[in-house]
C-alpha cells in the first residue's frame, strides 16, 4: 500500500504563490488609493486655510504701516502739504497695499495647479465609457 501525497505539483505551487502575490498587492494599491485622497484634501485643505490666514493677516497690516508711514513721510518731507493733501496720500498708498495683496492672492490661486483626481472618479469615468 502506498500512500499518494496530495500535494500539489511544483509548478501549481508557485502559479498559487503567484496568483496570492497579486492579490496582496491588487488589495494593498486598493488601500493606499482609498488612503491617499483623505490625506491629501487633508493636506491641501490645510494649507489653504494657512495661505489665507497670511493674506488676511497681511491685509489687516499692511494698509496701516503704507498709511502712516507715507503721513508721516509727507508731514516731514513736505510740510507745506496740507492735512488733506496728506490724508489723501496716504489713504491713497494704504487703498493701493491692499489691491496689491488681494491680486498677489488671485494670482497665487490662478497658478495653483489642480488635485488629481480620486481613483473613484477615475473608475466612473471607464464605466461611463
């Protein structure tokens, strides 16, 4: 009496071992994909709320300094300038300031690049085709 093993041939051996790698790894993509947009609108949502937070910090500041910094500019420099004349100036220079940084904001979000898009609207896009 002999006794047959059932274990499988070699070549069915690593075709199985094979066929789990890919498994493993069709998994593993699947959930560093369905990982990755979290963290990432995470991330840039983040760095938005900073971005913006600076321009607003530098457009409560900046029109105060450019205001009295040319009036008191113009008040020694010129002292034959008359108080309206240098609140004029100097209204001027703080309403140019923040012009200035609302377009350096505009311009920052026009050369923003966009998100790449999620793998759920990648595999939408197939399916619709």
């Amino acid at each position: 009496m002999t006794k047959k093993s059932k274990r499988p041939s070699p070549p069915a051996v690593a075709q199985i071992k094979s066929s789990v790698q890919l498994i493993k790894s069709e998994v593993t993509t699947e959930e560093m994909n369905s990982a990755q947009p979290e963290e990432q609108s995470v991330d840039k949502s983040l760095e938005v709320f900073l971005w913006l937070m600076a321009y607003s910090v530098l457009m409560f500041t900046l029109p105060f300094l450019g205001f009295y910094g040319v009036r008191t500019w113009l008040d020694e420099s010129f002292p034959e300038l008359s108080t309206f004349q240098v609140n004029c100036y100097s209204v001027l220079t703080a309403v140019l300031v923040v012009n200035a940084i609302v377009a350096m904001y505009v311009l920052k979000a026009v050369r923003e690049k966009d998100p790449p898009a999620l793998a759920s609207e990648d595999q939408e896009d197939k399916k619709e085709q």
